[in-house]
C-alpha cells in the first residue's frame, strides 16, 4: 500500500502545496455498520477507509474581500469513511454518526465531539423520481456542527431539490453550505464533471504492507465494542434491549455498571440506578461517570441494603444517594443509621399509623369499599409521609388493604 499526492490547481490551506492521501490504496475496503432506526437494525455498507492529511480552514468573513485560512489542524492525519449510497433517509443518517461517534469514543481514536471539530460529516445528497431507475445529481453538503444539524441539513436539502424539480428546474451538482440559524444550504461552488486532482505516488514515503499477522495482532488486542456489550448485557444480565442500549452509549457508564455487576447479582437494580438516580445527579452538576465519587462497590451496597429490606428505593435515592458523594468514608449502612433512614418492618408500629389515617378519611374508607381501590395509593402516601419514608411499603400495603376490607 503506497501514499499518494493530491496535487490541486490551488491549494491555500496546506502551505506545501499538496495533501498526502491513500484515497487510491485504502486501508480498508468493504465493511458495513450496524444502525438501529425505528425500523429495526441496518448494516450501512462501507465504500473504503482511508487516512489522509487535514487541511487548514479558510475562514470567509461576510463584507470582505480578503480570506483567512487557520492552519492549525493543516497535515494532522485523520480516518476518512466513505459510506456506499445506501442511506435513505436523515434518520439513518443521524444513527450513522451516532453509531460512529460511539466507535471512536470506544477506540480512544477521539471524543467524537463534532461541535469541536473533533468529527466532521459532509453529506452528498440526491433524490430520484418514482419512476426513475438512477438518482439525480448529487449535492454535497458542508460545515454541519452537530449530528443534529446533519440531519436538518439533509431534510432541506432534499425538499429543496424536490421543489426544484416539481418547477421544472434543474439540480445542479454542487457544494453547499448550511447555516445552522436558518436551516438553509446555500451555494459555495459548482462541481466540475472532471476531477481537479491529480494523483501520484510520493516519492518520500516507503509503501507499507498489512500482513494477515498484524491484523490478526490488532483484533485480538481490540476491546468490546458498544453493539457486543449490548448483547452481553441483554444475555448474561438479563436486561431489556433498551437498558442495554442506554447503557452502551457511554464506554465509562459500561464499565461503572460492570464493575457494580461484581457485587451485586441484582442487575436489574443496578441499570435502574445508574439509568435514574446516578444520572440525574451527573446532568444536575454537569459530571461524568468517571468523575462520580461514589465507587460502584459502595453502590451495590446500597442494593443491597434495599434487597434486604433496610431501605426503600425512595428514600436510598432522595437522601442516601446524595450523603455517600459527599462522606466517601462511611459505608452506606452506616451513614443511613446516622441519618435515621433505616426502613421500619415493625408491624405494629406501622399498625398504629394505618389506623390512625383510616380514622382520619372515613369518605374515603367509604369509597374505597364502594370499589374505588386506586385509593389505596393516596392512603400508602399518607403512611409513607407520616413515617417520614421508613416505613416499610409492604409491610404498609398489606396493613392498609387488610384494615380497608374489614
């Protein structure tokens, strides 16, 4: 496999003249990735991979005539992936770059961060008439700063060119730019129907060669990725194909999760927790999950102190949760005694507070044997709030619904 130059007529934003490429030897050719839309999962078929150069940025400001081009991203090498035109619609084109920027988040290769300039997407789009047998001309479509805004550009651009059309008009194969404030694509240049590149070996750079060998190296040494921990978790942990898919989003989030999985075997509850409590607190105070002080061995202690009975979930969410990120050196059974939190599975204290609320509501009472059981859930939050959340659930269901059919 051998680099080539790309020589252009002008090149302003790669100061030597030329971009390095293997656009004509790539280092990967065919694949496919896997999307799940509404529809149900996909394989977007690939075209190539391939490393290049990055050019600089020419920056066009409105009213001037003069251009600016940054040249601080000018020859950094980056991955191209080049799709087959199998996307039909902005929706797969959206699960696409999600997908992506779950790989390359899960490879380390980057944060996949596309309003930094971490990713860049350009969408060629074309449409076809119902009974037309090949696409139109293709419009490409440039400076998008969000998955997103990939998928609004799209959208536009496809009516745009269907009005075009439906007018009698013709589409002309071009580059286009979107404006994010308007939603619109305007014009930035037309395509020749000839190629401006020109290819040719660099005769600096030695060809290099891909053995089975160190591919077979390199797959072998490569970490689970989101869609095989998805079916992990589905399998091994029994969860719903949706907990699965939430909890892959996040490599680090994965690996909390896994990591609570060693101490607890209720799995279930650990998903619930990482996906209500664990990330309502992380957006609260704008965190990841590696930032979170509350190990996930501490965690599943938690679990299990519910499991057992000694805390409702409410209550370990609404007060307990918040106590353990700030005292990391007490154990969660502790700093519940301390905070008064232990659950109460005393039946008779429990007892006297069912009847004094069934003492309180005698309409209520009245109407619940009168066939209104959804009652019962106004009674269970009197006891829970007289009780101040200790109050044992089932232990105070069964009191309650014995008491109200006597």
């Amino acid at each position: 496999m051998a680099d080539f130059r790309s020589q252009e007529l002008l090149y302003p934003d790669l100061p030597k003249g030329y971009q390095l490429t293997q656009d004509r030897t790539p280092i990967c050719k065919g694949g496919h990735v896997t999307i799940t839309t509404k529809a149900g999962d996909l394989d977007i078929p690939l075209n190539r991979i391939h490393i290049e150069e990055d050019a600089g940025k020419s920056i066009h400001l409105e009213n001037e005539s003069d251009t600016l081009v940054d040249f601080n991203r000018s020859g950094v090498p980056l991955i191209e992936i080049v799709t087959e035109p199998a996307i039909r619609s902005s929706e797969e084109a959206y699960a696409l770059l999600t997908e992506i920027r779950k790989l390359v988040r899960y490879l380390e290769i980057c944060d996949g961060n596309m309003e930094e300039g971490s990713m860049r997407c350009d969408a060629n789009v074309s449409i076809m008439l119902n009974d037309a047998k090949e696409y139109g001309k293709k419009v490409e479509v440039k400076n998008m700063n969000s998955i997103r805004n990939v998928q609004r550009a799209i959208d536009h651009e496809a009516e745009r060119q269907i009005a075009l059309l439906e007018n009698n008009e013709l589409i002309v194969s071009e580059t286009r730019t979107f404006d994010a404030n308007t939603g619109l694509t305007h014009s930035m240049r037309t395509k020749e129907e000839l190629n401006d590149y020109r290819y040719f070996p660099d005769p600096d750079l030695s060809p290099l060669e891909v053995s089975e060998e160190w591919l077979a190296t390199i797959k072998g040494s490569m970490p689970p990725l989101p869609r095989e921990l998805q079916q992990k978790f589905i399998s091994i942990y029994k969860l719903p194909p949706y907990d699965a898919q939430v909890l892959t989003d996040s490599k680090e989030v994965a690996i909390y999760f896994e990591e609570i999985c060693t101490h607890t075997k209720n799995f279930k509850a650990a998903s619930n927790w990482l996906m209500g409590p664990v990330k309502s607190y992380l957006n609260e105070h704008k965190q990841e999950i590696n930032q979170l002080s509350v190990k996930a061995s501490v965690l599943a202690e938690v679990i299990a102190l519910i499991d057992t009975g000694k805390l409702n979930f409410a209550v370990a969410s609404q007060k307990l949760f918040p106590e353990l990120v700030k005292h990391q050196q007490d154990s969660p059974l502790v700093l519940a005694q301390k905070l008064n939190l232990i659950q109460d599975s005393n039946s008779d204290s429990i007892s006297l507070v069912v009847e004094q609320i069934i003492a309180e509501f005698p309409l209520k009472v009245s109407e619940y044997k009168k066939g209104k059981t959804a009652i019962l859930t106004m009674f269970m939050g009197e006891v829970m709030k007289r009780s101040k959340g200790k109050a044992d659930p089932k232990v105070a269901n069964e009191l309650l619904k014995k008491k109200l059919e006597e």
